[in-house]
C-alpha cells in the first residue's frame, strides 16, 4: 500500500508466486524439467493426486514456441514475451504407471 495515495499496488512478485501457490499442492514433489531454449527457465511438481505442474518463464523480448515431452508424447504451445506460465497435466500418476515406475520427466524443446 503506498502511504501517501493509499493505493494498493502489487509488485511483480504477487503474481509469480501465484503460479506457483495456486496449483502446486501441499506434499508435492519436485521433478526433473528442462529446457533447450536458453530463453525458457522451467520448474515442475508432482501433486499427490497424480497431476504434474509445469511452470515457465519466458524472459526474452520475443515469443517461444516450444513442445512439452512427457515420457514420449508431446504438446506444442507458445510462451509470450516477459511471460510467466502454469500447465497442468491431470491424473498423470495413473497414465504413467505402465510407463515408468520413476518420477516423470519434462522436457521443453523447440518445435519441429
């Protein structure tokens, strides 16, 4: 709050840690993500419900195209400029189970 107009006003800050209070539970585990794109950072969390949270930042001054793998499948999808975005993919834990008894693994390519 500024004191001398009384506004409220909220720093980047509030914003980020939003992707990241919001989706990532409680008792969630830390996965193993990468990106090849230097623009991309990424983060990702297994919930206990089975659903994997992928958060990326796009600091560049240009839009990414960039597709998520998970254990052999892919999603294309677009981070905008000075951008911070939060995918969720739900019930994984069962879609993964014949697929490996590991924690998954996220990976963040440029598109074909």
């Amino acid at each position: 709050m500024r004191r001398a107009s009384g506004r409220l006003s909220y720093m980047n800050s509030f914003y980020y840690i939003g992707h990241f209070s919001k989706f990532i539970r409680p008792g969630a585990r830390r996965i193993v993500s990468s990106s090849t794109l230097d623009e991309l950072l990424t983060t990702a969390f297994l919930n206990e419900d089975g659903s994997i949270v992928l958060v990326v930042m796009n600091a560049s001054n240009k839009p990414e195209e960039f597709l998520v793998w998970v254990e052999g499948r892919a999603a294309k999808t677009q981070s905008r400029a000075h951008s911070i975005m939060t995918l969720v993919l739900s019930d994984m834990r069962r879609k993964l189970a014949t697929a490996s008894a590991a924690a998954p693994r996220l990976k963040l390519l440029p598109p074909l």
